[in-house]
C-alpha cells in the first residue's frame, strides 16, 4: 500500500499551511509533542523499572504498572495528534526519509507491544508471573521504546542534514 497519496495531501492541507506559515503555533505543538514523549517515556520507564525491581520497590508492582497504563494513553495520544500536525510542514521529505519509516515501524511494534503483550500479561496477579519474564517483559518494551526515541531523534537530524546539504549546494559560491 502506498501511503504517497496521504503524504500528499498532508503536504497541502490547512494543518501544513499553519504548520508553515505560523511558527508560533509549530512550536507550541512541538512543545506538546515533547510532553508527550516525556509522559510516554517516564511511564515506561517507571513500570518496567519497576518490574526490574529498581524502583519503587515499596509500592507493589501493580500499582504501579496500572497508574503507568493509564498515563502512558494519554502520552501516546499527544504525541501522535501533535506529530500528524508537525509531519504535516515536512511530510513530503518524511515520506522520502528512511529513518522515519524506521520510527514509524518501532512505534508500531511499541504499541502492538504494549497493548498486546505487556497489557494482557500484567493485567493477572504478578506474583503469578514468573519473575524471568517479567524481566524479559521489561527489558523488551525498553528496548523497543528507545529504538523508537532514537529513531525518532535521528530523523530530526536526518532532515536538518538533508535541508542544511540542499541549501549549500543551491547557495552561491564567492
């Protein structure tokens, strides 16, 4: 399925058109993408730190695991509304950028993860739970949500090199 035709209206719809002509507005929903991230990536790391018996050990794991699910929604809601409106200024280069396909792919396989693995799983008693999967469990889910950060900032960088690279070959030399 090729997805050029959506990328393609992204490029000309009324959210690109704010997106680029207001800079005001891309950076208070950037601002908003990136509390998304930190809600995401805090309850991650809280729950799996927790399965890994790092943190919170007072507090059973639970608890914790549950009051990270709901957080975790609200984190991944925010951050696919605000990055469909800041895909939209650049989503013709996006569709071209392998990196952001290689994010998009690990936040696929995150979410499939998390809502089905991770939830399912933790959802009966830990104590029946073997503690080897547990671990694994946790380790998994780190380890899928950082490759989706650091493909994530890697695409940033990879747009600004491609930007930075075309405007010094289009500016003259003196």
């Amino acid at each position: 399925m090729d997805l050029y035709p959506f990328f393609d209206w992204l490029d000309t719809s009324l959210l690109a058109d704010i997106s680029k002509a207001y800079g005001g507005v891309f950076a208070v929903v950037q601002m908003f993408h990136l509390l998304g991230m930190s809600v995401l990536g805090g309850m991650v790391l809280v729950g799996d730190l927790r399965l890994l018996n790092v943190v919170m050990r007072d507090t059973p794991s639970e608890i914790v695991i549950e009051n990270t699910h709901k957080w975790f929604g609200i984190g991944l809601a925010t951050m696919i509304i605000s990055g469909i409106f800041m895909s939209s200024a650049v989503s013709l280069k996006l569709y071209y950028n392998e990196m952001f396909w290689a994010k998009m792919s690990a936040l696929a396989v995150g979410i499939a993860f998390f809502y089905f693995v991770r939830r399912p799983l933790l959802s009966a008693p830990h104590e029946a739970i073997s503690p080897s999967v547990l671990k694994l469990m946790a380790l998994t889910s780190i380890a899928i949500w950082f490759t989706v950060a650091a493909s994530g900032r890697w695409t940033g960088f990879s747009c600004f090199l491609e930007s930075a690279a075309m405007h010094s070959a289009v500016e003259p030399k003196s």
